[in-house]
C-alpha cells in the first residue's frame, strides 16, 4: 500500500512575551493557511494569558527562557517544515503567501520580505523604504521583515547566536555566507510603527543606527540590550 504523501511545510516562530492583547489578531489571518503552515508559539514566560489564548491558534506552544534568540531556537528545534520563517508578533504577513509557499520546492535559500509600517504618514513610507533598500544590497535581514531560512542550513550555522540584540543581524552574517540564494521578497508584511511613535521617529532612527554602528563596532550585545532596556539574564546564553 502507498504511503501517506507529505505535505511539504513552512514552520511559522512566533516568540512572544505578555502579549495576550494582540495574540489573536497576528494568529488569525494565518489560519487559512494551516495545511502547510505550521504555527509554533514559543513563549517567554509571560505572566499574562497569551500562551492559553494562542492554543486554539497554533499547532504548538513551546516555552522559554525569555529572549528573541532564545525563544527562536527553542521554535525551530520543534519545528516540522523544511523551511522556517521567523515572525515578530506586530508584524502581520501578506495577504497572499504562495511566493512563499513556492519556495519549499526551491534548493535551499533564505531572505526575508519588504516591509511597511502600519501608519499612513509620509516619514513610514520613507522609514521602510530605507529598510528594504538597506537589505536588499546588505543582505542583512532585521526581525520586523519575517526572515525565512531553510531549516538544515539554520541548524548548519548553529540558529540564531545566543545574545539578547542584534541577534537577527548576527545571524543574517552567517547566512550570506553560506552558498545559498537570498530571496529579498517584494510582497510587503506590515509592521507596526509604535516605537517610533513613542520615541520620535527622528530619535528611534538615530538610536537604532548609533547601536547598530556600536555593534559592528565590537560593542557587547549584552551592553547594548541593557542600554535598551531589556532585563538580561546572561547565564541562559550561555
């Protein structure tokens, strides 16, 4: 007798921290896709519902310790699909994901989508514009443009290196590489521009850019995470 045919599959990460508020809304649009999407939540420890709301959303919740690099690996170790695509939890995906879908059956790549910024004000179209013109000849990928890699090269460069920031930066060092095709995608995800609402937009991009520039200049990533706010605990990096 035949065996069953394999559905070949994307593993869709989403690493959250509280966000039971919002969980739904980045879920849901995604469902129609379930039959090769799979969706991971990888908890951080939230002391709110988010991972109880997400269950009914999701194929697998996963938890821990807190940390975008952390959570990300702890999604990909779970994942089935042959390729990952990593997603923050206020960036939502095209309406139409088939460019996707079509890279299951390409040779192994990664890359990433442009990106738009969920406010109608000039300075977002001008703010993302930078965004993917940036990447598209850096080949540097950042969280908000959904990166998506395939899944044994991933696991070939070691996953996201264990730091609390830059960590989307560190690892787009590692994939470009490796002899594989970056995919820049032309579809849009749309992001949310609520940092640069309550920052300044002027001050959110300058602050981005000093850190950013302190990181390729040898400045610690725990440092800077610390500087930034986050509450690092540094043994889980080790």
């Amino acid at each position: 007798m035949a065996g069953r045919r394999v559905i070949p599959k994307v593993s869709c990460i989403i690493p959250t921290l509280n966000e039971s508020a919002q969980i739904e809304a980045c879920l849901q649009p995604l469902q129609p896709y379930r039959d090769w999407l799979e969706l991971i939540l990888v908890d951080g420890g939230s002391e709110d519902e988010t991972a109880q709301v997400a269950r009914p959303w999701v194929d697998k919740v996963v938890v821990s310790p807190a940390g975008r690099a952390l959570q990300m690996n702890a999604g990909a170790a779970k994942a089935t699909g042959s390729l990952l695509l990593f997603l923050h939890i206020d960036t939502r995906l095209p309406a139409s994901l088939e460019t996707l879908r079509v890279l299951l059956h390409q040779p192994p790549c990664w890359g990433r989508f442009d990106v738009q910024i969920d406010n109608g004000k000039s300075w977002c179209r001008w703010v993302a514009l930078g965004m993917n013109v940036r990447s598209r000849l850096t080949k540097v990928c950042t969280g908000d443009q959904a990166l998506f890699v395939t899944k044994s090269v991933f696991e070939h460069v070691g996953g996201y290196p264990k730091q609390p920031l830059m960590e989307d930066i560190a690892l787009s060092r590692l994939l470009r590489a490796q002899p594989i095709t970056f995919f820049p995608l032309s579809a849009k995800v749309c992001t949310s521009g609520r940092r640069w609402r309550k920052h300044g937009v002027l001050k959110t991009i300058l602050r981005m850019w000093l850190w950013r520039l302190r990181y390729w200049l040898g400045a610690s990533p725990f440092q800077l995470a610390k500087e930034y706010g986050y509450v690092v605990t540094e043994k889980d990096y080790r």
